[in-house]
C-alpha cells in the first residue's frame, strides 16, 4: 500500500486528518486528498523541523477547526515556503537552519502568496 492510500485508510478509521510529510506533503481526511508541494530536502536535516511543524499545523487548526484540512496544508506550506527562502541563502544545514528561522520570522502576505503550491491529488 502506497503512502496516500494507507493516509486514506488511517484517516478514515481513525476520523483524523492525517499529513505524511515528503517531496509532496500527502494530507487527507479520507475522501479528499490535498498535496503541499513547498519545502526543500535539506529540511530533513535539520533537527527539530517536524515537531516544529506539527506546532505549527496545531496552531493553525486551532483558530479554524471547521477546515482542519486547509489549515493543515496551509501550515506545511507557509513551513515549506520558508524553507525554499531560507535555502536560497543557505550553504548547508547548518545555515539553513539559521535562514530558515530568519524566514519564517520575516514571512508576509506576498511571499506566501507567490509561492504558495497546494493542489488536490
């Protein structure tokens, strides 16, 4: 069973929105699937980046509960685009680590906007 089929299977039995991070961010609540398609691979290096995230994914459910889905894409995105504007200063993962905290502190409304890629799968 693929990663998408099993987040289905899981998120049906279990009434959870259910998120698989990788190249395309994999998130469903069973019957509608949506893919976050910002972040970059060096992420994976950087410690702490999926506890960081899944802050992240809880603050944004928790102001708009009623689109848990939405929010949870919206929030690996917003985490991704961050990532890809801290790597365009980054020499490694050190210093993306660094750019990447710089970025998510600096995001506004136009960079989001412009890099923003959810799309249904």
């Amino acid at each position: 069973m693929d990663a998408m089929e099993a987040a289905k299977t899981l998120a049906q039995s279990s009434g959870a929105i259910i998120a698989v991070s990788g190249t395309v961010d994999i998130i469903t609540y069973g019957h509608q699937v949506v893919g976050a398609h910002n972040g970059v691979p060096l992420m994976q290096k950087i410690t702490a980046t999926g506890c960081a995230v899944t802050a992240l994914i809880a603050a944004f459910v928790a102001v708009d509960p009623l689109h848990a889905l939405e929010a949870t894409a919206s929030a690996l995105s917003i985490f991704g685009i961050a990532g890809e504007m801290g790597m365009d200063m980054a020499n490694g993962p050190a210093s993306l680590r660094m750019h990447f905290i710089d970025s998510l502190y600096n995001l506004d409304q136009a960079s989001v906007s412009s890099r923003l890629k959810i799309t249904s799968l």
